[in-house]
C-alpha cells in the first residue's frame, strides 16, 4: 500500500512525507531549542544540532500522529496526503528518529538530559485523541514543549538547568498558552458541536478571551521583572513591549486574524529575546535620570500620567469621565487623610518637589490623589467597554 493517497511512487511518497511539516508550528520549538543553547553562552555546534533534531522529530510526531486521528478517525479533515500505512511509516520513522537522538543526546552529554527530551515525545504522540480534548492540556501542550525545548537546549550545552533558563521557559509558558487559547477559538463553534472541550468551550468565548490577555499580560510583566532583577538582560522589556502592541493590536481583531498575528508577533518576540541575549544591547547603559528636571521632578511625572489617563476617559465617553470624577470625589477625602498622616509620622518623603504645600500637604500630592485613580480607572473603563471580539460575533452566539 502506497505511503501517499495521491499518487504513487517515491516522489509521491516524499511529498506526503513532507506535507507533515508545518512550518508556522515546526520553527518555534527548534528556535527554543537553539534559544535556549544560546541562553548557555559558548555553545557547541554538534550537541546543539543533535538537541533541534530531536524537537524535530517529536513535533513531525505530533503533525502525523494530530493529521491521522483528525482524517482517519474523527472525520474532521476534508483530506489527507497520506494513507493510513503512510501515516504508520510517518509514526515509526520519527520516533525512531526521535530515539536515535535521544540516544546521541544522552551519550554526548549525559542521561539528566532525557528528562527534558523524552516528554516532548509523549506530548507530541498523545496530543490527539487524548490531551486535546481537555481545556488544560489542550491549550498547555504545545507552549509545554517549547517549555522544554528552551530548557533541553540549556541542558544539553551545560549539564544542568538555571534561574534565568527557566523563567524564560515560564514566560513562553504562559504568553503562548495565551496565544493557544485565541487559535483554538477560532474552531469554537465546531469544536462545542463534537463536545471537545477547549478553553472557549469550557469557559465561554468572552471568558476565555479575558483568561487569555491575563496570561500573556503576566508572561510579558515578568520579562519587565527579570530585566529589573537582573535576570534577565536589559535589553528583554523592548521585546515585551514590541509583542505587547501585537497583542493590542490582535485584541480588537477577529479569532482568524488575531492568531495570525499573534503567531507572527510571537516570532518578533522571540527573535528581539534572542537579540538580548545574544548581544546585550543596553548593558550598562544607565537608566534616564529625569531628576534633572529638579523641584519640578514629581509633578512632571504626575502631568504624563495624568495625560494618558485623561485620554483614555476621553475614549471611553461622557459616561466615563462622570463615573471617574464621581469615584474620586468619594475616595479623595480618605486619601488626603492617609497622605497627610504618613507624611506626619515620617513615612516617606519627597525631596524632588516645588516646595508648594496646599492643605497641609505638598501640592503634588494633591495631584496624586486625582491622577493616579484616573488613571486606573481609566484602563478599567476602556477594557469594560472592549469585549473579546468573538463575544460580538455571530459566529459564537450561545
């Protein structure tokens, strides 16, 4: 029985073959892997390659191993360039593949490394029928194996694991388990149909959106927290920022479109992570020192914040803004208290000021007490008035 449906022959069977190996999903894991040989510093060629190699053959496992069960068995797929024999041979060759590296891998550099290999395998083969119908490890599959390839690829070049390895593992844990959530969605109507729970399914399409912006909202803080901590190079918070405008952008986009993007911003991403590591860009370079605006320092910060928070209320409405200055009418009176008894007993003080005092308390601190729950509450009322752009499609009426 021939390897192809289409077809006959060894340029049909090759072709088949080679239709398994998706590239939008193939090059993630095999730049982890080499992301995380370079996150090691000096790294060697050979044990490097051998690492990617092994990735490979445990993701072209996953795309046979997802293609069969999707054609074959559940009747999802309209057509499949392989048969079922070549599904097999597709099966069998990887993880033939897959354990010949493994092998290479454990002898060049010891057997602590299969730890980190040999689950990608099992992640690969038993993503369908079994891990992809629940919501978890449905969504936490994929972004589990580039997890692991970040951190194999360390491995295999030092012997061991690291601070700064694995919190870069967890950030691509979560930013693209995110990510995951909004590819899935785009099925949401199919995939309730056949009662394959997704997140979407689980949750419901606006709360899985919202599950989805605070995962990567918390994978992108921590790289801005490992570059404050020092685990991170400086340099890593403009990738953050850089996927963060993707993520704003996508946000008001269909399901479709919104992963297009994403994906695509997920290579920025990395490749600007990959820049900060490699090179260091801002490595010593001093952070900007507005204290030489002098007395004036604070309220200059106040009249930026101020400014953006002003602009959002004003996108947000008439409605808004009335809630705002309501809320702030109510909190300022306990505010002014709080600030003038902390300033009192010592708690803190603020030499980068005019000196102007209103009240018995500087005038910025007025400022303050205004600013900083615009500001707040300003975010609050433009998310409030963005809901995921699936939960005003038709497409994903309940």
């Amino acid at each position: 029985m021939a390897i192809a449906r289409h077809g006959t022959g060894t340029r049909a069977a090759v072709g088949a073959l080679a239709s398994q190996v998706h590239p939008v999903f193939m090059l993630p894991p095999l730049a982890a892997s080499w992301f995380g040989a370079i996150l090691a510093g000096e790294f060697g060629l050979l044990v490097g390659a051998v690492h990617a190699l092994t990735i490979f053959f445990a993701v072209y496992t996953a795309h046979v191993k997802d293609g069969y069960v999707d054609f074959y068995r559940r009747g999802e797929d309209d057509d499949h360039p392989m048969s079922r024999r070549g599904c097999h041979v597709g099966l069998a060759g990887a993880t033939l593949g897959f354990v010949a590296c493994a092998a290479a891998l454990a002898s060049l550099v010891d057997v602590g490394v299969l730890a980190l290999v040999v689950p990608t395998w099992f992640l690969g083969f038993f993503h369908a029928p079994q891990l992809d119908t629940n919501p978890v490890t449905a969504t936490a599959g994929y972004p589990s194996g580039i997890a692991l390839s970040i951190l194999g690829g360390y491995y295999a070049q030092t012997g061991g694991v690291a601070a700064t390895p694995a919190a870069f593992a967890a950030v691509f844990l979560l930013v693209l388990s995110g990510v995951k959530i909004i590819d899935d969605a785009q099925d949401y109507q199919y995939d309730r149909s056949i009662g394959k729970r997704t997140v979407a399914v689980a949750l419901g399409y606006a709360n899985a959106f919202r599950l989805a912006d605070a995962l990567v909202g918390l994978g992108l803080f921590l790289v801005v927290a490992g570059a404050i901590t020092g685990l991170f190079p400086a340099f890593a918070p403009v990738a953050a920022v850089a996927f963060g405008a993707v993520v704003v952008v996508a946000r008001g986009a269909t399901p479709q479109l919104a992963t297009m993007l994403l994906i695509r911003g997920a290579y920025v991403f990395l490749a600007l992570l990959v820049v900060a590591v490699a090179y260091r860009p801002l490595a010593g370079v001093p952070l900007p020192d507005i204290g030489v605006l002098g007395p004036y320092t604070y309220l200059a910060t106040e009249v930026l914040f101020g400014t953006f928070a002003a602009v959002l209320l004003v996108r947000a409405g008439r409605d808004a803004v009335r809630r705002t200055a309501r809320t702030i009418a109510v909190v300022y009176p306990v505010a002014y208290v709080w600030d003038w008894y902390t300033l009192e007993v010592g708690v803190f003080a603020i030499p980068l000021r005019t000196g102007v005092e209103l009240l018995g308390i500087p005038l910025e601190e007025h400022v303050f007490m205004v600013v900083v729950p615009a500001f707040v509450l300003g975010i609050h009322e433009t998310l409030a008035a963005r809901d995921p752009p699936a939960a005003r499609s038709s497409n994903a009426s309940e």
